[in-house]
C-alpha cells in the first residue's frame, strides 16, 4: 500500500485532526500554567513536545497499516524510543540546590503531554482529553 492509498482510507478528521487539535490544547494549557509561575519549560517547550509525540505516534499508526497491520513488535519501535527521549529532556529540567530539587512538576508535565500525545495520535484521542 503507498502513502496515497493509506491517506485516501482513512478519516482524516479522526486520524489527524482531532489528535492534533486535542495535543495542542492540553499541551497549551500545560506549558501556559508552567510559564505563567515562571518554570523552565513553558507553552511552546510543551507544545513541541506533545505535537512531535502525536506525529510519531500517527506515523507508527501509518507504518502499522502498511505492513498488513500485523502484531509484530517491530510495528512499535518508534513509539518505544520516545519514552527514553522525553525522559532525558524531563531529567534537563530538574536542578538540584543545596536543600531543594527543582523542576520535578514541571518534568512531570512534559513527561505527561508526551504520553498524552502518544495516546491521542495512536487514535485515542477522546481518552487523551480526558
């Protein structure tokens, strides 16, 4: 199947649109009350991170239709690498004082747009909003 014909099959509505419209407003949301108190990662830090896990994850959608949508483990490999990747950049976010850690709330909202793009462009969107 090519690109074409995947695109003309599916709904592109619910495939691409909502997941996108939903990561975009949560993670806005997220990043303007993180910039809003002044913490390192704000709106923007937060939008790119939810819209790249929300494209990577209708990509592997892509992949998976491609391949005759069997449940090979193979079909999962870029989502599997994301994990590893947000939590390096939520690790950047934590500093350490002489008797405080901070940045922990605000690693666990990127850690959390991450997952919620992923969740909302592996098509289910409705439970990323929730």
């Amino acid at each position: 199947m090519t690109e074409l014909e995947i695109l003309s099959q599916i709904d592109f509505i619910e495939v691409i649109l909502m997941p996108a419209i939903v990561t975009i407003v949560i993670s806005s949301l997220l990043g303007l009350e993180r910039q809003n108190i002044g913490k390192s990662a704000g709106i923007s830090a937060h939008i790119l991170i939810g819209a790249a896990t929300m494209m990577v994850s209708i990509v592997q959608r892509f992949f998976f239709l491609e391949t005759g949508a069997t449940d090979v483990a193979e079909n999962q490999r870029l989502i599997a690498q994301i994990l590893p990747g947000v939590g390096f950049i939520g690790a950047g976010v934590i500093m350490k004082g002489e008797k405080t850690i901070i940045g922990l709330t605000t690693a666990a909202t990127i850690w959390a747009v991450a997952i919620m793009g992923l969740i909302a462009g592996s098509g289910y969107w409705r439970l990323g909003a929730a």
